[in-house]
C-alpha cells in the first residue's frame, strides 16, 4: 500500500480547494466535482474537518484508489465523502452531511454502490426527531424530486420495517441491473442526486 497522501489544508480555511478532491475518477466521480460545484453556487464556506492522514488517500491492491475528504460549515458539524474507484465492478461513492445538533435540519445521505451484480442506489434527507423542516420551500422541493425521479428508477425492493423508521417519506431506494452503462447510471441517477442535495443546501 502506497504512503497515503494527506490534501486537505490544516487549519479553518474558507477555499472549496482545501477539502476538494482533486481529479476524482470512476463512475461516480461527477458526482463529487457537482457536490463541491453546487456548495461553491450556494455560498457554503467550508472548513476542514481533520481526518488521520492514513484515511486520506490509500491506493490499494489491484489499483484501487480511496479517498475520503471531510468537512464542516455553519449548519453542518460534519460533511463526509468517500469516493473508491476499484475498477468497473467496484465503484462506491458516501456522502453524508450531518447537522448541527442545534439545527432542525436532516442529515443527508448518498450511497451509491455497483458491483459486479449491479448497482445500489440510496439517496435520502433522513430526519433527527420530529422537528418540522425549517424550509417549506426546501420541503416541497424533496417531494417534486421524489415524485419526479422514484418512477424513473427500479425499486430497491422492500424495507425492513426495523430499518424503514430510519429513513424519509422521500427515500429514493434502487437497484440497476449490470447491464447498464456508468453513462447510463449517471443519466439515471444524477439529476435524482442534484435535486436531493439543491433542496438539501437552500434548506
């Protein structure tokens, strides 16, 4: 394993470079350099959030790349992503924004995971207590993209009930077959991710 290398700047730093992920590669990698386009749009200052340099940057067997990156804002304690290009049969992108605990905000979530089998499509703003959304606007937009892109996918199936009350009404849940292309998955499932996250960021 190569000696990882550590990107981020040390110390409270407003540039979206001090935490960005340069270069991203694979399937989802439009969906990192879009996170970090739509937070610059949005006016969002981000701040490094310290991570062991051993978890920054690993190259692994087989040429397989992970980088994690994470920071925090005004409204988030923390913003996590975690990008792993492991070739055309692994490809696995988490981003999770978690909010201050003081803010009635949920915590937004992408996994986004294909496999040899397929891919695993998981997009949510999950709620942290009963709080109403701070944002009616922000709350009718999470149902038009629901409404708008649970048709165009295939169902991820069902939900254990024990694992249901962690998620949403608006839980975009999917499984792609293996057939399809990282293009097509990017046409599918791109749009879906930046309406979720617009109407996450203007919340």
């Amino acid at each position: 394993m190569a000696r990882p290398v550590f990107l981020a700047a040390m110390g409270l730093c407003s540039a979206v470079s001090a935490v960005h992920i340069p270069s991203p590669t694979g399937t989802y990698a439009p969906f990192v350099s879009r996170t970090y386009e739509m937070l610059a749009e949005a006016g969002v200052t981000m701040r490094p959030y310290e991570i062991p340099d051993e978890l920054a940057v690993v190259e692994g067997a087989g040429g397989a790349h992970l980088t994690v990156r994470s920071f925090c804002t005004d409204k988030l304690r923390q913003g996590r992503l975690l990008l792993l290009d492991g070739g055309p049969s692994l490809q696995v992108l988490n981003l999770c924004f978690f909010p201050r605990l003081d803010l009635p905000l949920p915590t937004f979530s992408a996994d986004l995971v294909t496999l040899r089998g397929g891919s695993l499509i998981a997009i949510d703003c999950q709620p942290n207590g009963r709080s109403p959304p701070p944002n009616k606007e922000a709350d009718a937009a999470l149902d038009a993209a629901f409404a708008h892109h649970r048709p165009r996918l295939p169902s991820g199936g069902p939900i254990p009930p024990e694992s249901a009350r962690f998620f949403s009404r608006r839980f975009l849940w999917s499984r792609l077959p293996a057939q399809i292309t990282p293009t097509q998955i990017q046409e599918l499932v791109l749009p879906a991710f930046e309406e979720y996250l617009q109407a996450y960021l203007y919340a």
